[in-house]
C-alpha cells in the first residue's frame, strides 16, 4: 500500500496526477502535458490497469483465483472471474 508521509492512503487521483502520469511522459509512453495544463483523460493510462496487468500475469502463470483476489483486496473470487473468466487458464 501506497501511504503519505503521515501513514495516510494515498489517493489515486492524486498519485495519478502527480507520480504515475509524469513517470509515463518522462519514460515517452504517453506524451508530456503543456504547462498549466491538464493530462490527457485515458483509462488506458491510469495507474489502476496496472493492477489488471497483475492479475492477468498472476493468472495466465497459473496463479490461484482465491489467493489472488485476497491480495487484491476483494472479499471473495467472484469478481475476477467476472473481470477475467474469458481467459483460457
């Protein structure tokens, strides 16, 4: 987890904003925003497909379902299955 320097979470709006977008521009993934400008809206580009890009790697190398929804936070494996069942593993 993610924290601020008071032990905090850290908001994803924010880290989005302020770490995960810069890092994306300054690795040439997406493009530099002009100055006083604002980020280009992707749900591509967000920090959160990260996590998807987890659980899909997780999966796809034979990970378990039930543990992997565990570390993700949800409370039972059903929700990856909805997200990720049309996979072949």
């Amino acid at each position: 987890m993610l924290t601020t320097t008071y032990g905090n979470a850290v908001r994803a709006d924010i880290f989005n904003v302020e770490v995960w977008k810069p890092t994306l521009a300054a690795a040439g993934v997406i493009p530099v925003r002009e100055k006083g400008g604002r980020w280009r809206v992707s749900r591509k580009d967000g920090f959160h497909v990260l996590r998807h890009t987890y659980a899909s790697i997780v999966l796809e190398a034979g990970g378990s379902m039930v543990t992997l929804a565990r570390w993700l936070g949800h409370s039972s494996p059903t929700m990856l299955s909805l997200r990720f069942g049309h996979h072949s593993w």
